[in-house]
C-alpha cells in the first residue's frame, strides 16, 4: 500500500504578497506606464519605482532584462515570474515542507515525489527537498506512500482510489501502485482552476478527515500512445507467468533465464478491450500498415506509411495512393508538442508512420530525406529518438516528456516497444518477456503521471501480433506461427477520460486513431 498525507475543502489568496510583479508604479496593473517607468529608471532619472515588482526576471536586480522581460509581457510573449509567488498548504508555507518517501520506497513513490517536487518548482519557484523516512522527522512533511509514519486507517483505502488529508503539520498522500499520486493530482487540479492573479500567493485547504477520493479525469489534451510491436495478449501474460515452461519445436523444455514481472502495469487500468488489426485486404498486416492504422485512422496496404490507396478499394495498384494526416501531424498542427520514441531503428515502420508519408517502408533515404524536411514545418517534432533495442529508452522517454510538457496546449508521444516483435521472429522467449518488461515500465510511469495531471489519456495496444505465441493446455508456452504475424487480435488497455469506448469490447484498431484526433484536434 502506497500512502502520502494531505487536505482539503477550498482554496483561498493570501494578501502577504499585495504587489503584482511588472507593476512598478503600484497601480495595480502592469500597462506601457510600468514599462516607460522602467526605461526612464534605468537610464538613470531619479524617480521611484517598486524595485520589487520590476525586477521581471526574478534575478535579484532591475537592469536591462526585466525590460526584454516586460516587452515580452506586455506583448503576450511570456508572463513574469512563476504562477504563483508563494503556495500555502493549510496557511503553512510550502517551502516550510520536506517530500518524504519511504527508505524502500517503490517506483510509484519515487516517480509521485519527483513529480510533485517538479511541479511546485515550476509553479512557484520552491525547490523541496526530498528525503527518505529514516531521517529524523521535521514538523511539516509531506508524507508519499507507505512511511513509517504515515499511519493511514486501512479501511479507508479502497482500489481505484487515493488518499489525502493533512494529520497536524503533516500532509498525507497514499494509495495503491501508480494511485498515490492522485494526491498530487487533487492539489495541482485546485491549482490550476484557480482565478487568482498572476504570480500571487495561494493557499490549498487540506482536509483534515482522513478519506479516499475517486479520479475525476478531465478532457485530454495530453495524450501516451503505446505500441508493443507484435504484441499479442499471450506475450503480456508469460511476461507475468511466475513459473514458465516455454519449448521451441526442436529443443527440450525449459524455464526462460530471464525473470518475469509480477504485475503487467496496463492490464490494471479501467478500460480493457481488444483490436482487429487486418489490413485493407482483410488479410495479415505488417507493422507499416498496422501503424498507419493506428496514426491515421485508415487501413492500408502492407509496407505503406501515411499512404492509402486512392480508391481505397484495396485492390493493390501499385502507385496510386493518397497521403492521409496522422495524429501527430493533427496534433502539431493544433499547437500541441509531440515526440516519437522507439527502440527501432530511425527508419523503422512504426516510427515513420507518425512521420513520414511514402508507398514503401523501404525506401530509407526517402525516409530520412522526409524526416529532414520536417524540421522547417508547422508539422516538425519537439523530440524524436530512435536506438534499436536500447535500454536507454525509458529514460528518452521522460526526456521526451520535458520537452513537451511545457507546452500549455498539450501533447501526443507516441512511444514504440520495437523489438517484442524482433524477438517474437525470432522465437526469442527470454528476449520477449525483457522487451515487454521494458514496456511496462514506461506505461507504468504514464500512468503515475496521469493520475498527477487529470487531463491525460493512455493507450496501450499493438499493431499486430508476432509468433502465435500460445500456453497449451499442458501448460507448456509454444510458438505456433513460426515467428510469423497472425491474424489475432491485439490488447488495448486505456486509461482517462472517454476511453472507456474500449472497455470489454472489440474495435478497429482505427477507432484509436479516431480517438486520439478527438483529444488534440
């Protein structure tokens, strides 16, 4: 059980800062006068001026930044300072506060207090230590998870929910794996719908009734897609098999070397159902029109990217496509950040479907050429990284993450598994239950960060599925399909608002596509 402690009932400004940072002459509003009090200051006319509120940059002293600072203000650039000057839990003080975790603390309560700590920096400029429950107790923390001093009552902690109260000085956050972050995401969503002005103070009003709050998700404009490549359900579940058999047809049966997980992370979250990934010929994909699929909204034909045929009858005429726009591309369009991440290579299929437009996946140069052209357009990436079968990528990941979380309008990352397929051809089990353990990683941090920020969706699924992997009723794990894809249809797990359009049932896999549009359109 994850626990961290805090309270509420409403929110309230607090007068200790009355200044309006911009505001040099103390008239309440910052307008051309506090701009030409300014320049007159700076070049040296005796007159006074709140030094407090023109220092826009916030680095201690008036001078020739807080000018560019306030052109920049007045001219809808970028607003001064942080959103708020101060942040009060309770009327205490934020910066009075100490994050505290457990000595053992499990990823959820790392990545909850990181992601805590990142958002108080961002909003008002308070760097919070975070320290382990084995150090001495101060008064006022914020206790994440399952300390040894959070004591949250147990029948109050129910799945699918998450705690917050405040006990004295203490704020508490707890609940269930990636669920003890809701506390986080209950005090950033008072936050955000607050009216009050710009970089002035706040305080959140922490309830001091221990009690257990359902996540109320918001419209997204943050959207996770996820693609396990070849990714079938069977894959998910033997990476979970705590005593796998596993036999390849010629050699004898065995337990993989490599350690399975205990809890696929996506098969936990509220909205599970499955998707038929066929191609426009209602025959077996491949990952490029699998991909196209999902990044448009449209089945194709095998190895084409962004493209579908003209006439969309499917007949296979070489060399009459159209392009069609992917989500990504919507989603630039419409001011959101974006990034592709994928553990391919840089011209991979899957990858490229959010990218690229051409009638053949294998075509490379042409590939990389358009990759290329992007950079000078409205439809460019904020990150982009590829690295075949690198373990590198859960930290690219939450590198992609940064750079597009500041963008207020939103964002959609689209992060590939590449190579359960590669291993799947290759009949590769140990290789297969390591990949999609990579995956869950990813997804698992997706969802601590959606229960943080409420106006997220995720999407986990597959473009088709690789090996025909099967338990047979000997309970011995086979590959049946010669490393080759099938027909079966894929997993798709989702989580946030209006995503329970794929709870328990069987979809197209472009109705996901069709989805994602909905969010960043």
């Amino acid at each position: 059980m994850l626990t961290v402690i805090l309270s509420f009932s409403a929110v309230s400004c607090i007068g200790r800062n009355t200044h309006t940072i911009g505001d040099c002459n103390n008239d309440k509003t910052v307008d051309g006068k506090d701009s030409q009090l300014l320049c007159r200051y700076l070049s040296g006319e005796y007159i006074l001026i709140s030094k407090g509120n023109a220092d826009l940059n916030s680095d201690g002293v008036c001078n020739s930044g807080d000018t560019k600072a306030m052109r920049d203000y007045l001219a809808g650039v970028s607003m001064p300072g942080t959103r708020f000057s101060d942040i009060f839990l309770n009327n205490l003080n934020i910066g009075n506060y100490k994050i505290v975790i457990p000595e053992n603390a499990t990823s959820f309560e790392k990545w909850t207090a990181q992601i805590l700590h990142d958002s108080i920096e961002e909003l008002c400029g308070i760097d919070l230590e975070t320290v382990k429950d084995s150090k001495q107790e101060t008064p006022c923390e914020i206790l994440i998870g399952a300390t040894n001093r959070s004591n949250v009552p147990e029948n109050i902690l129910k799945d699918g929910e998450y705690v917050i109260f405040a006990r004295t000085t203490k704020i508490i956050l707890s609940g269930k794996d990636y669920y003890v972050a809701g506390g986080v995401g209950h005090i950033l969503n008072i936050l955000e719908k607050s009216n009050a002005l710009w970089n002035t103070s706040i305080n959140v009003d922490i309830s001091y009734s221990a009690k257990s709050y359902s996540v109320e998700w918001k419209q997204p404009d943050k959207v996770f897609l996820f693609i396990g490549d070849g990714m079938g359900f069977n894959h998910t579940i033997l990476a979970t098999d705590q005593a796998p058999v596993v036999q390849h047809a010629e050699s004898s049966i065995h337990a993989p070397d490599e350690k399975g997980t205990d809890v696929f992370w996506p098969s936990t979250i509220e909205n599970k159902g499955e998707a038929i990934t066929l191609n426009i010929q209602q025959s077996t994909t491949d990952s490029a029109a699998g991909a196209t699929a999902l990044s448009t909204g449209y089945k194709t034909l095998n190895g084409a990217l962004g493209m579908i045929p003209a006439d969309l009858d499917g007949d296979g005429v070489e060399n009459e496509f159209r392009s069609v726009l992917n989500v990504r591309e919507a989603a630039a369009l419409n001011g959101l950040a974006t990034a592709v991440v994928s553990t391919d290579k840089l011209t991979g299929a899957t990858p490229n479907a959010f990218l690229v437009h051409h009638t053949s996946r294998k075509d490379r140069n042409i590939i990389l050429e358009q990759q290329t052209a992007l950079t000078s357009t409205r439809l460019d990436y904020n990150y982009l990284w590829c690295s075949y079968d690198s373990d590198e990528v859960f930290d690219e990941f939450k590198k992609a993450i940064d750079a597009c979380d500041d963008n207020k309008n939103g964002f959609f990352i689209m992060t590939e598994e590449a190579m359960i397929d590669k291993y799947g051809e290759k009949m590769d089990f140990d290789n297969v239950i390591r990949t999609v353990k990579r995956l869950n990683t990813m997804t698992a941090y997706a969802a601590t960060y959606a229960m943080c920020h409420r106006d997220t969706a995720i999407i986990v699924t597959a473009d088709h599925e690789t090996g025909g992997l099967t338990k047979g009723e000997d309970g011995i794990w086979r590959w049946t399909s010669n490393g080759e894809h099938t027909g079966t249809n894929v997993p798709v797990f989702a989580m946030g608002a209006g995503t329970d359009i794929f709870y328990d049932c069987s979809v197209q896999n472009t109705v996901i596509a069709k989805f994602i549009f909905s969010a960043v359109e």
